[in-house]
C-alpha cells in the first residue's frame, strides 16, 4: 500500500491582502495576487485548479463554475511581513520568532570587522551605495527583491571560489546579525565586474546586487539560506525521516528547508518542478514530497502578469497528470507562502493571506474556513501519518477523513 503527502507551494500566489496591513504594510493594501492575474491576464486556463475548488476560495467570474472535489480554505501567515524562507519554515511547522529588520549599513562594519578578523580582505568600495566586497570576489549586501532590512545576501561568481567558502562567509554574516535570513548564492559564466553592474539602490534606500539582471540563476547557480530561530528537528521532514519516512525536496523548497538526509532535486524551471513531483510520486512508495514552483514569485517581482499566467497554466497541466497517478490513501495540499501582486504599484512581495486546496481520492470535500497558519499544513501531515507533531500549526485531517478511516 503506498502512503504519499505531497505538498506543492505555488509561490507568491496570495488571495487576498491580511488584515493588519494597513497598519503595518500600508503599500500592500488592495493586494489579491490571484484575483488580479485573473483579471488582467490575456491568456489564462486553469481547469484542474477549478477543480480542485479554488474559485470557492478566489471566487472569480471568469473561472467557470464553483465546484470542489478538494477541501478548501485560507491560511494566514503568523511570521512578519512576506517572506518566503519564513514562509517556508512556518508552512513545515516552525512558530515564527520576531527578528530585527534593519538595511544591511547598519551592521555593515560589525560584519567587516568580523571578517578580517578571520583574515579576509573586506572593501566598501562606494560610499554612496554601501555594500561589503570580500576578497575581491563575494559582494554582501542587502537583498533588494524582498522586504525592507529582512533579508542580507552574500552574492558571489563561482568559477573563481567554491560555494564552501561562499557558506563559511555567509555563516560569518549570520552569526554577526539578527535579521530574518542570510542567503548565500552564487553561480557559474558569472563575472564580478557584471555583479558590480547589477549593484543598484532601491527606492526606500537599500542597496544589493539585482540578482535576476545579474544573471546569477543561469548556470551553475548554488544557495543556502540561513534562517534565525529555526529548528529543522521541530519541523515535519525532519520529524518524519527519523520516523523512518522518506523525504523528498523539490525546487526552491530543498534551497531553504533544512532536512538531513532528505532527498534534493534542484530545479527553477516551473514544468522541471512539476515533472520531479511525478517521477518521484511514480517511485516513492510512502513518504513526503514537498515542492515549490519559483518562477511564479519571479514573475511578480517582474510585475508581469503575462508570465505569472503563463507559469500558474504549467502547473495547472500537469496538476492533472499528479491527480490521475495519486492512489487512495494520497493526500495533495496545495498552497502559498505570501503574495506578490504584480498589478499593485511596487515589485515586492505583498503580505496575503494563502489559499488551502486539501484533495485525496477517499477524502471528503469540506470548508476548512480561515486558519491562523501556515503551520497547519505541518501539523496536517503530521497527524496523517501519526508521527509526532511539528513545534506549530493545528492539523484539519480529521475533518476531511471523514468515516472514509474509520
């Protein structure tokens, strides 16, 4: 008998902007990323996501009908602002902590000092747009694709240094500063001088190395991220490996979860991630797979409703070929992290409430309401196989067993 949980993020695909924006994230009010693709796309078809419910969540007239063989519902997101390593963390069941958000000169000469400390040859090469130069190879900086003083990224060419050394840096930055996340990433046919020329200076004053212009995801491209207060032995892959279960991480989800032992496939290209999902479900007899499609939070930050259309009509194809090959003790979620709007006036992600599809062959069709988590996709899983549950998150699978397991 073959037992699979398969948990598809689609990223940045948000519905609907939370409530406590418009004290905190005034820019991010009016945001529906799903709602406003619909609107606005030339071209979108997305039959097995109907299907599945999700016009009982989105509630769109141009999708046809408002059926559900899924059960339905909206996650909200616990950690701060929209992130998708914190997004990431909390859907696999970590109970996000409060970190310091702050733009990277405020620390920059704490970290400088700590490197040569170690023996590193630190520069700040320009005064009006801060950043470190290391070596004369790796640039840190602020992350400028995401939320203002949450995210520092060691950015470096790796045909001139291995991606080790670009971690023992990236370690370094971490253990000097209390921000969200560290990322460290770098890739091949990559050269410092086109790192330099991608240096720009964001509109709110940060200032980072635009890594989409730069070129550093075409070949060869590596990356960690390094959370703060994140503990891998508390989230669902981890507790379900030592549970004796199998693990599998797909596209950006193997960047950013943390499970030894796990099963990694690297992969950006949104059909490569899909079809991963379908290899290893053909293959995998009982465990966890676990999957992000990227290019949909890249197209949002692109503020390019054509190509975010385009990347959700992917998925939706070979949603349906996932579906036929589930068996009857299956269970598919799928789900967001956040939301990037690409019609609201800005590139950055927008703080959204996530939709929640629950299908499996014997399962029941039910609404499943507003959730205070993402963590409950965690707790979820968890309670599915009957392993000890993650730090957070309060599981729905027993309202949508029904008398099915009994």
């Amino acid at each position: 008998m073959k037992k699979r949980a398969i948990v598809l993020i689609i990223d940045s695909l948000g519905v609907g902007h939370m409530e406590d924006v418009v004290r905190i994230r005034p820019q991010d009010q009016g945001a529906n990323t799903f709602y406003h693709i619909l609107d606005k796309a030339e071209n979108i078809s997305i039959p097995n996501l109907s299907r599945l419910g999700i016009n009982k969540i989105v509630k769109h007239p141009r999708l046809n009908g408002n059926t559900s063989i899924a059960s339905y519902g909206v996650l909200n997101l616990q950690h701060y602002g929209a992130d998708s390593y914190a997004g990431h963390q909390e859907i696999m069941g970590t109970k996000p902590m409060k970190p310091l958000m702050e733009p990277f000169k405020n620390s920059m000469m704490t970290v400088k000092r700590a490197l040569e400390e170690q023996g590193y040859v630190v520069a700040v090469p320009d005064r009006d747009k801060p950043y470190l130069f290391v070596n004369e190879l790796v640039i840190v900086a602020d992350n400028i694709e995401t939320d203002y003083g949450q995210i520092y990224n060691i950015t470096a060419p790796l045909d001139a240094i291995s991606f080790d050394e670009v971690l023992k840096i990236g370690n370094m930055v971490r253990n000097n500063v209390q921000v969200n996340r560290v990322i460290a990433l770098g890739g091949k046919e990559l050269s410092v001088e086109t790192l330099i020329n991608s240096i720009e200076r964001r509109g709110d004053g940060l200032v980072g190395v635009n890594s989409p212009k730069s070129g550093v995801y075409k070949s060869g491209y590596q990356v960690r991220h390094l959370g703060y207060g994140v503990d891998p032995e508390k989230q669902i892959p981890s507790i379900l490996k030592k549970a004796g279960k199998e693990v599998a991480l797909i596209g950006k989800m193997q960047d950013i979860i943390q499970c030894e032992g796990a099963t990694k496939v690297v992969a950006i290209d949104t059909e490569k991630v899909m079809k991963e999902i379908i290899n290893t479900v053909d293959r995998m007899n009982e465990g966890l797979i676990a999957a992000t499609v990227q290019e949909t939070d890249l197209a949002g930050h692109a503020e390019d409703v054509s190509r975010y259309s385009e990347k959700l009509m992917i998925v939706d194809k070979y949603l349906e070929m996932i579906i036929e090959k589930m068996e009857k003790d299956d269970l598919l979620i799928i789900s967001a992290d956040h939301g990037n709007d690409p019609t609201i006036g800005h590139s950055q992600h927008t703080r959204e409430k996530t939709f929640l599809l629950a299908y499996g062959k014997a399962l029941d069709s039910k609404p499943l309401g507003e959730r205070e988590t993402l963590s409950d996709i965690a707790a979820t899983i968890a309670e599915y196989f009957d392993v000890r549950y993650p730090q957070n998150g309060r599981s729905f699978y027993s309202l949508i067993k029904g008398d099915h397991f009994v």
